[in-house]
C-alpha cells in the first residue's frame, strides 16, 4: 500500500466511524457497535503507524516499501 492508498483507508475509515457515533447518539452503542468501534480505532492506528513508518522511511533515504504493518499489540503499547 502506497502513501495514498494509506491516507485513503485512514478516510474510510473516519468517515464509518463518525456514521458509527453520529446513529446512535445521545442512545449509546450496542455491543456489535461498541466492538466494531473498538476495530475501527485499531486498524486507524495502524495505517497511522503505517504512513508514519513510510514516511520516515523516505526522510532517511530509505526505500519507504520496506514499511510494514505492524500487529495490533504493538501499535496499541505506543499510547502508554
């Protein structure tokens, strides 16, 4: 996936999530909602760290294809 394709997804997946909060407001998630959300928020940090990785990549010279997905525990142990 490529910088665009990147920052495409990262927009796809924002806009699902505000139609995800905006139907229910004020009335909460159900429980498929609340896990979908919970999704949603983990593959945005990953195409985040993705992009970031890409990016830093090209900065150093570095050929920005060698970036790679990284699994969900470890982009989630970057927020504490």
């Amino acid at each position: 996936m490529d910088d665009q394709q990147a920052l495409e997804r990262i927009n796809q997946l924002v806009e699902e999530e505000e139609k995800l909060l905006h139907r229910h407001e004020g009335e909460g998630l159900d429980d498929d909602e609340h896990a979908r959300l919970q999704e949603i928020e983990l593959q945005l940090d990953k195409t985040w760290d993705y992009l970031r990785q890409r990016r830093s990549l090209r900065e150093a010279g570095d050929n920005p294809d060698d970036a790679s997905v990284r699994d969900g525990g470890t982009v989630e142990g970057y927020e504490q």
